[in-house]
C-alpha cells in the first residue's frame, strides 16, 4: 500500500471520530488514529519545507556550480590550445610586424609626393598622353593613414589611356585608381578624354 492510500485511509477513519470526543487539550488522549494522522500530516509539511527552504536551494547551486564548470574548461581548454600554440602564434605574428612594415614603406611621405607626380606624369607622357591637369586635393584623415586624392584629366588614345593606368598600378607606391569617366574628344578624332581620381596616402603620425 502506497504513503498516499494510508494517508487517505487515515483520514477517512479519522473523519469517523466525533470531533466533540476529542479533548484537544490532552494529546494524550486523543484516538491512535487521529495521532497518526496528525504525525503523517506533520511528516508530509517538514518533508515539502526541508525541500522548499534546503534541498531546492542546493539544486539550484549545483546547476550554478556545473555551468561555471562547463565555463571553465571551455577556458582551460582554449588557454591550452594558445599555450600549445604559442611558438607558432609568434612566427605569425612576426610575419604580420614584417607584412605591415613592407605596406608602411609603400606609404609616401610628404617630401616624396612631387616625386610620385612626376612618376604619373612621366609615364602618361611616354604613352602619348597630354595632361590637362593633375591636382591636388584636400588630405582625407583616416584611423591609421592619411589619403591624399589626386584629379587626373588626360587626352590621347584608347590604348595609349589603357597603358597609362597599367603604368600607374605598377608604380612602387601605393595608388589606386577610381571614379573613371571617358568620353570621346569633341574636336579629335579617335582621342578620347579621361578624368579619374588616384589616390596615395601615407602613415598617419601620431600627432595627427
């Protein structure tokens, strides 16, 4: 017989006994079955407060207690594999330092963008190119580099343009070419006229 068919057994018999029989200021003399019934009630209320107020609470803290675990060793695990690692992370790292030290080199400075012009210039001259102007424009700060654009308006022929922005890809110095707009020449026939927009830049002082 189950705790619950006992317990509504006894309830039942204990519903039986006169209520008006029972001196409720001798506990003594209460009916045997009326004292089970209280004894089980009272078990039945200690054993839902001890779970409610004590073994709740420390389920609670074993589940916090295995998820801070399962965060822990996935960090024990990804030291270890950094830590397996490290030689390797180093040698990579150092060929980074080495990579952004060959693109900084590429980066001209003020003292050497008269130079690039002339670079632009000369090969625009040597493809048949006439320039009718090359500016300046205004410097464009940017997080580790400053970007200088330069407008470029040319005239010659299609092949002798297409040679001309080969040219300039191929230059030692960092310049990209953009906003590209060709039109045929009005007055020239088989001349056409580009304008485009290249842009140099160079490493951003600290102080900028």
């Amino acid at each position: 017989m189950s705790l619950a068919e006992t317990f509504s057994g006894w309830r039942d018999a204990a519903n039986e006994v006169e209520l008006d029989q029972i001196d409720w200021e001798n506990p003594g003399s209460w009916p045997s079955l009326v004292k089970g019934f209280i004894l089980v009630l009272a078990f039945v209320i200690s054993i839902a407060l001890g779970y409610t107020f004590f073994v709740k609470g420390q389920m609670d803290g074993l589940n916090s207690a295995q998820l801070k675990e399962q965060q822990l060793r996935t960090e024990f695990e990804k030291k270890a594999y950094d830590a397996a690692n490290l030689d390797a992370l180093r040698k990579q790292m150092e060929e980074m330092e080495q990579t952004f030290g060959a693109l900084v080199s590429q980066l001209p400075s003020d003292t050497e963008v008269p130079g690039l012009l002339e670079d632009i210039t000369s090969i625009g001259t040597s493809n048949g190119l006439e320039f009718q102007s090359i500016e300046l424009q205004s410097e464009l700060a940017r997080e580790f580099y400053v970007e200088l654009p330069i407008e470029i308006i040319v005239t010659g022929t299609y092949h002798g343009l297409g040679a001309f922005v080969s040219g300039i890809s191929g230059l030692p110095r960092i310049v990209t070419l953009h906003d590209f707009e060709i039109i045929p020449s009005e007055d020239r026939r088989g001349i056409m006229k580009m304008k485009i927009l290249a842009k140099t830049y160079r490493y951003k002082d600290e102080d900028q």
